[in-house]
C-alpha cells in the first residue's frame, strides 16, 4: 500500500510505501479508484508543514501556553523533546476517496465486494473505513464526480442549518470548491444566491451555476451588493466558506441580512464580531460541523452505531447519499470545478501545484496501478547489514503508537535490543516508526511477529484491552514478554497470563519504569536499612482527559486506575518492599458538574510489614501544578520526591538532595534491565508474583471506585 503523508516539521509531502490494512470489525475494506485533495483544509496543512517553528507557534497561541506549562513542571529538555516528537509523526493527507469494495469487517451489512463506495478515507491505495463513513455510489455517478462527495456534504450540513426555504435570498461568501458546491445546493434548494469572492475566474463559474456575483477586488461593496440582491430588504442568510484570518466576511454578512437573518459558518475565519449588529436584527450565528451529525462521536464513527432516521434525519453518512442523489440527478456539476487531474504515483506534484496555484480549484488523483500489488502485509524498511544474532535479544514490537515511538523504541535500542519488526494494525505508523527507529520490517499483521522464528522477544504497546490477550500469545508462541501497563483489564483475562506464563516458562515483564527511575533509585537504597514501617504519600496531578477517551472506555482502556494508576501502585510496592495486605480506595461523589470521577480518587494500601500509603490520583488540578510528587515518611525522616526532577532528604543522615538535569522516570533503565534478563538468561527483573499482586490490587481498586455509592 502506498499513502500521501505530510511531515508537519520539516514540511515534506511524501507518497510512501505500508503494510496493507486488513478489513478490521465494523470497517469496509476499499481498493482506491480516485481521491480528491481538499484545497482549503489541505493546503492550510501544507503550508502549516512548511511554515517554520516561530510562525507555527503564532498560529496556535493556546499550544504554546501548554507547552510553557509542560517547561515549569516537567523542565526543558523532556518538553523539547515532546515538541519534536510531536511535530515529527507525519499525518495522513485527504478525506475525499471513491473505490471498490475489496473486504467487509465484522459486524459490517449493506456492502458487497465490488460495490463502488465513496468514503472520507485518506490518500491511499487501500483504506480502510468504519461503515457509517461510506456510501454507495449510483451507477449515473462516475468515480471522478463522486469524488466531490464529501466536500459537498459539509457545505451540505451547512446550509441544513441555515434552513433555507424556497425563494429566500441567500450569499456564500467564499468560492472556492465547498462554497461553488453551496451554491448548487442552494439553487436546487430553490433560492437565489449572491456568490462574493476575489477571484474572477471562480466567480465566472459561480455565475455559470446561476448564481450573482460580487468582486471586492474590482472594488465592490459586498455589503451594499447584498442588499440591492435582496431588493432592499436584507438578506435572509450567509453562508461563509471563506477562509481567512479576517472577521470582515462575518461582520459584512450581519450588516446584510434582514432581521432575524441567519449566518452559517462552514470555513474559518475571524471571530472579532460586534455585539450591535447581531443584537439589533436578532441574527442567528452558528458554526457548522464538517459532513453532519455523528460527526466525531466514536459511538458512531467507530462503533457503527447509526442514528434512528425518525430521530435524527440526517447523519453525515446519509448527507453523503443526499449528495450522491443530486448529482445522479443532474442538480450537482462537477465538471468545472477539476482544475487538475494527476496519477496517484505523480502526487508530490500536485502538492506542488496545490501549494503554487492558489487559483486551483478540483485536484484529482487516479489510481490505476495493479490492485494486488497494494496488499502486502509486510514491508521491507531497510536491508539488514548483517544476520541477527540468536543469542540477542531480536525484537518484535506490536504498537507504534505515540509512547512506543517518543520513549519505549528508544530505550530498547538503548538497552542493545536487535529491531527485528514493528507492527500497527493500520500499518501507516509502522512504517513511520520503523524507519526512524531502525527496524528492519514493518507490518499489519501482528501474527507475523509471533509466527517469526527469528524473534525471540516481544514488546507490546497497544490499546489496553488487548494487553493480556497479545501477552498469552506470545507466551504461547515461545517468546518472551514486555508488555506496557497494565498486564489486564479483568482478574478473569489475570488468570489467563498467570496460566500462559506457568506454561510457557519465558520472561514476563510489565513496563513498570518508576522503579527504575534514577531518583528512585536513590530513595530505595536510602530506605533499606530503614526497619520500622514506612508511610508513602503519592500525588498524581493526572490532568483532565474527555470522558470519551479511550482509556476511559472500561472495555478498551479499562479507565485510568487500571491504566496508569497502577505506576504509583508498583512504586510505591517497590520502595516499602512488602507485600500488599489491603486495599481500600473512594473517589470523588457523583456530581452533575463532573462528566468523570473515578480519576479524582485516593488509594490506600496496606503492607505486611505495617507499612502503609496513599496514591492521590486528581485529574482535577491545575496544569502548570507538578504532575507527580512521592513523599515517604520513617523513622524520623522524610524524602521527598519532586516530578522526578528533584529528589530531597529531610533529618536523613549524609543526605540532603539530588537533582536530574532532565526528567527519568526510567524508561531506560527498565528496558535494559528486562534485555539484560533476556541476553544472560537470568531470571525476570521483576518477580511474576509481584507483577500479578500488582496487578489484582489495581483491577480490585478499581472495582471498589466503580461501585462506589
């Protein structure tokens, strides 16, 4: 498979070559015929990729304060590194795509193989695409025409919320492709419409569609034209598809409209409105929402659950077909709005062009290379310099996610792991991660890596909920295990790793870093010779995450106690060095106010040894506050442990503190311990029994939080 990527750092446009998705549940499986490059949206990211890093900060104020914030809790080294991070993972490019249907998912009715389907799939020669995000094409629409489908549904579920009506006067201000697609909506909506623009050529066709026009750039007021096109009374509403910087389209569309008018914002422009001009006439302000409802809902982009039509007419998948219906009916003409047609393989081209021509309107690209070609599983990312040694420890990763690519990878390589295969069920991460990184192989398929004979060890850092599954295999499959936190979601799939891992006879680890952490290293050498029991405080300035995050999902992140509470669990099982005992733990009461509560909770252990702790767990605090703090109290004295950057002692004999120049939290050293066990055959650096007492008092803690009444 091959995909457009736009590297948002160094600002390259590349085709490059993936693994293949596989038709995953509730998706539909589709060989690319034609896709559309979306003017506006993909030119501001293009040229947002070749803008350099002072003028991207300028144009995302809010990020830069975030980042600030990151600089006084976490320090500069660690936020310049997430910055790069961050900036340096390529995105996909386009939501345009026309194909066939190659496969169905599970759970996936209403498509066949061979059906042409229109989706918002990305530039690629397979996508892969949730059900409710694909139409059928009618057998009057040709591939290139429906191909504009997507753009046309959110200048579609603009007008929607305009609610024109037959004979009301309406402007779009704004020619480009969406506003071009407006008017033809509008005009077979049966209203007159005023089309305002700089461009002459695109006014030319918007006059082609029926439409009047105005040109501030021949100096024409677009206020005073509104209102003769109205015949004095004021426009009854605006659609503005402009994009600009600018709240000049906005006020001019107030001052034109009649009295109670209505104005729709479908593009993205200045907001600097003036309260007297909407207050007096009563006008109606509203931003669309790209293709409609269902928009950015997981329930039912990624979960296939549709709306009951009786309840919400129109989702975006069935603006789709309303589109798809207008132009087999011949309401809808695409024809002049191709500018360019490109072949798939000549795409950095028509960036080019995209990015030079800023009068392009329609970029087309074809894809008539061969079909199986584009199947491959695995890909080749380098030839390897030499054979793995057996005795190494030969890495598969499974995940190439953000945390696998910024910190896990990294601390592999370090800890001398061969980069055998990196794997991604989408396959485009794969390859990004992979070659960056220095594997060998990327893949889609995750039973590669367990089927490889030259792999000896495995390192997983998926989605939560397939953690113990992924572990079972592998251990079933003779490799050794580093799986990221948490090893399960349930004590039923803790069984099942328990009972793999007797059998299998290989090495188990959990990505439990903190103990690892070098300040950490330093509290514990300090409490051993500390007999008496210990009292443990542990605060976690966790920030706020949606409610419909997928670590908040209890099937698939298993909420965040499972997911990353159990770091300060381990940790603080680690520095008393007993058993755990007890376990008690409340959260925050059910409040209107507050979506999410079982992050704004507190967990209190108890330890064999009398020792006894607390984990403050708040998604509830400040951002610019430290996001961990770990406080033990013994004997007469206190350390105290600051964002693991700084590490004092307080009545501690021959020690007052220590200090990291950049923030560990042990990444590294939890790796090399885990490759070190690997390579000299000695045994786990954590016991199993302690990774499973870990990992029941979490899921245990947990249950407690949810049952709370």
């Amino acid at each position: 498979m091959r995909q457009i990527l736009q590297d948002l750092s160094a600002g390259k446009t590349e085709l490059v070559t993936c693994p293949a998705p596989s038709a995953r549940r509730g998706q539909v499986l589709i060989d690319t015929a034609v896709t559309l490059i979306s003017a506006g949206t993909e030119r501001m990211l293009v040229d947002f990729g070749r803008a350099g890093l002072i003028t991207k900060a300028r144009q995302q104020p809010e990020k830069v304060a975030q980042v600030l914030d990151k600089v006084r809790t976490d320090g500069l080294m660690t936020t310049v590194e997430a910055v790069r991070s961050k900036l340096g993972q390529p995105i996909p490019l386009g939501y345009c795509n026309v194909g066939v249907v190659r496969d169905t998912g599970a759970g996936v009715d209403g498509f066949r193989l061979g059906d042409r389907v229109v989706s918002n799939g990305p530039h690629a020669d397979v996508v892969s695409v949730p059900r409710n995000l694909c139409s059928r094409i009618p057998d009057a629409v040709t591939d290139e025409e429906a191909a504009f489908t997507v753009v046309a549904a959110i200048g579609l579920q603009g007008i929607r919320l305009a609610q024109p009506t037959l004979g009301e006067a309406f402007v779009v201000t704004g020619a480009g492709l969406i506003g071009l697609l407006a008017i033809q909506l509008l005009r077979a909506q049966g209203c007159r419409v005023l089309a305002i623009d700089f461009d002459e050529a695109k006014l030319a066709i918007a006059k082609s569609f029926g439409a009047e026009i105005c040109n501030p750039a021949k100096g024409e007021d677009p206020v005073s034209a509104g209102i003769a096109f109205s015949r004095g009374a004021g426009v009854d509403g605006v659609i503005i598809t402009a994009s600009t910087k600018s709240s000049d389209p906005v006020t001019q569309a107030a001052r034109m409209c009649r009295k109670r008018g209505r104005i729709v914002l479908v593009g993205v422009t200045g907001l600097e409105l003036n309260r007297a001009d909407f207050y007096e006439k009563e006008l109606s302000f509203q931003v669309s929402c790209s293709y409609g409802p269902g928009r950015y809902d997981p329930d039912y982009e990624d979960r296939g659950q549709d709306y009951p039509i009786g309840f919400v007419r129109w989702t975006e998948q069935r603006n789709f077909e309303a589109v798809l219906d207008l132009m087999a009916g011949g309401q809808i003409d695409v024809g002049p709005l191709v500018s360019h047609r490109f072949a798939f393989d000549d795409a950095p081209a028509a960036y080019e062009t995209l990015a030079s021509d800023k009068g392009s309107l329609g970029i087309l690209l074809n894809y008539q290379h061969g079909l199986e070609e584009r199947h491959l599983r695995t890909v080749q990312l380098k030839a390897p310099e030499r054979a793995f040694e057996a005795a190494a420890p030969i890495v598969g990763f499974i995940g190439a996610g953000n945390y696998a690519g910024r910190m896990l990878v990294p601390a592999f390589r370090e800890g001398g792991a061969a980069l055998h295969t990196i794997a991604s069920a989408g396959g485009v991460s794969s390859v990004v991660q992979g070659k960056r990184l220095g594997f060998a192989n990327a893949t889609s398929d995750t039973r590669s890596v367990l089927d490889d004979g030259e792999i000896n060890t495995v390192a997983i850092a998926t989605r939560h909920d397939s953690h113990a599954g992924l572990t079972v295999d592998a251990l079933k499959a003779g490799k050794n295990v580093f799986v990221e936190k948490p090893l399960a979601l349930t004590l039923a799939e803790l069984e099942s790793v328990k009972a793999a891992h007797a059998a299998a006879g290989r090495l188990l680890m959990v990505g439990f870093n903190r103990r690892f952490a070098p300040l950490v290293q330093t509290m514990k050498r300090l409490l051993e010779p500390v007999r008496e029991p210990k009292s443990v405080i542990m605060v976690m300035n966790a920030g706020a995450i949606p409610a419909d995050h997928w670590t908040q999902d209890g099937e698939v992140g298993g909420g965040r106690i499972i997911g990353e509470a159990c770091h300060h669990i381990d940790l603080m099982r680690f520095l008393v060095g007993a058993p755990i005992v007890s376990v008690t733990a409340r959260r925050m009461g059910d409040s209107a106010a507050v979506e999410v509560t079982e992050d704004k909770a507190v967990i209190t252990l108890g330890f064999a040894d009398g020792s006894f702790g607390t984990v403050h767990y708040l998604a509830n605090g400040g951002a610019s506050f430290p996001k961990e703090r770990v406080e033990v109290f013994a004997a007469g004295r206190t350390l105290q442990l600051d964002n693991f950057l700084r590490l004092r002692g307080f009545n501690w004999p021959g020690f007052r503190n220590q200090k990291s120049w950049r923030q560990d939290k042990g990444q590294q050293g939890c790796a090399a311990a885990f490759l070190s066990a690997v390579k000299d055959g000695t045994g786990a650096p954590l016991p199993f029994e302690e990774l499973e007492e870990v990992a029941r008092v979490t899921i245990e803690a947990s249950e407690m939080l949810r049952t709370q009444r």
